[in-house]
C-alpha cells in the first residue's frame, strides 16, 4: 500500500513538527534554567552587597565626622547600585525567566495535538488498508467498496483537517517564539 502525495507531504510536515516541538523543549528548558540561574546569582550578589552595605554603614558609625561622611557616602551610592541590581534581577524574571517557565505547558499541548494529528493519520492508513482488502475480497461489490471509500474519504479529511489546525497552531507558536526570544534579548540590553 503507497501513500498518497498530500499523506506524505502530511507525514513530513508532521516529522519537522515533532522537531520543532523537541528542539523547543530542549534549548527553551536550558535557556531557561541558565537565566533563572544567572537571575539567582543576580540576586545573591546584591545581597552580599547589601551585607557590605550595613557594615560600611556599622563601620562608618565608629569614625570621625569626616571619615563617617565619606563612607556614609559610598555606602548610599552602593545601595543605589544595589537598587539597580534589584531592578535588573526584577526585570529578569518577568520578561525572560516567566515567559520560558510558560513554554513547558505550551510543549506538552503541542505534544497532545500531535498525538491526535497521528491518531487521525493512523485511522487514515487503517481506512486506506481496509479499503485495499475490501477490494481484494470482494472486488465486485459496490456497495461495500463505495462504503469502505466513503470511510477513507471521511479519514482523510478528518486527517487534512487536524493537519491544518496543527500548522496553525505551530505557526503561531513560531512567531511566540521568536517573539520571547527578541524580549529576552532586549532585557539582556537595558
């Protein structure tokens, strides 16, 4: 039994769906562990900053007036770089770290709608075969050949249709994609 040309063209359309999806969840699950570790790094050098910043301030507490004054003065300077840090680390984890947490639920439906798209792929090839046996069975009857045709008709279509809903969804999915990742990168800039 040969497939047709449009079930083939599915087949591979479906082949560089899978793909997608595993490279997606592969590269988007490291990326996105390699940011959140990066924003935790982030964070825990403004808190060790914090740390010097009280004990700058602790130590400046004990000096003379003018020595006081100057690392009074680092230290608040040192605090706003701080604040600055926090900002960044904020920043980080709603537009990189958020979006890419997001992309392991939006893998797994992908995932099912592939599942179905081969379920109804298979109930195609299952329809295409049992028509093959009808008409080696009973090449003579009609009404039966009509039918089995009419159940490979309605496979098929069933088939394209899911096919269709599938790639739209991937397209969409794409243009996320690429969309996070121009996000990612221009909070990487600021």
């Amino acid at each position: 039994m040969s497939q047709t040309p449009e079930a083939r063209a599915r087949d591979n359309q479906t082949r560089q769906i899978q793909e997608t999806v595993s490279n997606v969840e592969k590269h988007f699950g490291e990326l996105c562990q390699i940011y959140a570790g990066y924003v935790r790094k982030t964070a825990r050098l403004r808190d060790k900053a914090d740390l010097l910043v009280r004990e700058v301030n602790a130590y400046a507490d004990t000096e003379t007036p003018n020595l006081k004054h100057g690392l009074k003065g680092f230290a608040d300077e040192l605090a706003k770089l701080q604040d600055y840090r926090q900002a960044e680390v904020e920043r980080l984890e709603a537009k990189v770290v958020e979006p890419l947490k997001s992309y392991g639920a939006i893998v797994k439906l992908k995932r099912e709608d592939l599942k179905v798209t081969l379920n109804a792929r298979n109930r195609e090839s299952k329809q295409m075969a049992q028509l093959e046996k009808t008409r080696q069975r009973n090449p003579s009857d009609r009404q039966i050949i009509s039918q089995a045709e009419t159940e490979l008709q309605r496979a098929t279509m069933d088939a394209a249709r899911i096919s269709r809903q599938l790639e739209e969804t991937i397209d969409n999915f794409e243009k996320q994609k690429i969309k996070d990742i121009k996000v990612s990168l221009m909070s990487n800039r600021a």
